[in-house]
C-alpha cells in the first residue's frame, strides 16, 4: 500500500471516529495538542501522521489506535461499528453502564 493511501485511510478513520462522536475539528485538534488546520490536513489525507500523531488522535477520542491505523479492507465495517458503539456509551448515563454492559455480553453470547 502506498503511503498516500494510508494517509487517507487513516484520515478518514480519524475524521468518521470524530464526526461519531460529535466532535468538532478544533476540539480534537485541542484535546490532541495540535493545530485545527492540520488535523484537517490529517482527516483529508494530505498529511500522513507520525504514529505519535495517531497515539495522541486515538487518545482524545477515547478509541484504540489500532481502531484507526489498521489497514485491512474488512476493518472498515468494523471500525465503522466499533465508532457507533463508542459514541452510543458515550451517551449512556453511568448509572446505567452496567445493564448495557449485561445487555451486550447476553447478545455477544448469542451471536457465538
């Protein structure tokens, strides 16, 4: 794969895990420590991150690097999924953590 296309996969994972989140380019750009307009270059493909970059991204947004430089054509529906849910815990009162965890583990069992 060539570098260019990284880039952009990369960006693109970053820019649909922020937008999943309803997070704006600044405020990721300030919770990462790093200028709005690159990280507008990052989630466009234009830059290519150094995997520091990456590290400090996947930590403001709460997610595992891994869940945004992964290259594997299959991890996209599920990096894409994996963002849904994020966001959707991310929106459950705390109070109410531990039923949705019994939930999704009852599911998961069923799905085996």
């Amino acid at each position: 794969m060539e570098r260019s296309e990284l880039a952009r996969r990369i960006g693109s994972r970053i820019k649909e895990n922020r937008k999943s989140q309803h997070i704006s380019q600044e405020e990721l750009a300030f919770k990462a420590d790093m200028h709005p307009s690159y990280l507008g270059c990052v989630e466009r493909g234009e830059k290519c991150p150094t995997i520091e970059t990456v590290f400090r991204i996947s930590e403001a947004l709460g997610v595992p690097i891994s869940l945004l430089i992964s290259v594997e054509g299959a991890d996209e529906t599920v990096s894409k999924a994996r963002a849904r849910i994020n966001a959707a815990v991310d929106r459950i009162p705390p109070e109410k953590l531990t039923v949705f965890a019994d939930t999704i583990e009852k599911i998961a069992k069923l799905t085996e």
